[in-house]
C-alpha cells in the first residue's frame, strides 16, 4: 500500500507497522531482540509493529535506529533551507513564531456558554 496525504492515520499507523516488522524479520530479529537492542519493552515493538498509536516517538526512533533507518528521518524530514534574503531580513534572529491569520482574515464566532434558546 503506498502512504498519501489521504491515508487515514489509522491505516498509516498500521502500514508503518507492517514496515517496521517486514524490516525486522529481514535482519532476522525476533520481537525479544529488536527491544532488547532498542533498550524497550517486549510490549513497546508489538504496538509498534501494529500500530498502535500509544506508542512514544522516542520508542519509534530507537527501533529506527536499531533496524538501520535513522540516516532516513533527513529524508523524511529535510532540514529547512532559508533563502538569503529571507536571512538577510531575520538579521541573524531564529524565527520562533508563526504570524497566524490576520485579524480581517478571520471568521470565526464569538464563543458562548450553552446553546441558544
């Protein structure tokens, strides 16, 4: 099955699952061994490996580091390139904040308690 941006998160749980498990059994490792490697619980790769999503990332990247594939989170997730003038703009400040809509743009409604009677 190929990952898209319509993938629901329960079917894309799952396909990571099953790839983490296929990669696993092609280096020839039991359940056991890949925890133990990844210094986590028995429990921790069979939810992983189903999908479960109460699973802890830091779980997740151990066993990615065990199974060979933590050289892959670059592709995954590219480190962000700034243009120069978008640098020269910052005047050497890191960006910490995401402006949001404007003020015009937003539609939303007033909150109240309760429904209307």
């Amino acid at each position: 099955m190929k990952i898209s941006s319509t993938t629901t998160d329960e079917a894309l749980l799952q396909q990571i699952g099953e790839r983490l498990a296929r990669l696993r059994l092609a280096k020839n490792l039991t359940q056991g061994q890949l925890a133990e490697q990844a210094g986590l619980g028995l429990r921790t790769v069979q939810r992983l490996e189903m999908g479960a999503a109460a699973t802890q990332l830091s779980g997740f990247a151990r066993v990615c580091r065990v199974l060979g594939l933590a050289e892959r989170f670059d592709a995954f997730l590219p480190e962000e390139v700034t243009s120069p003038m978008a640098l020269l703009k910052q005047q050497g400040r890191k960006r910490q904040r995401a402006t949001g809509k404007k003020a015009a743009e937003r539609t939303a409604k007033p909150w109240t308690w309760g429904e209307p009677t």
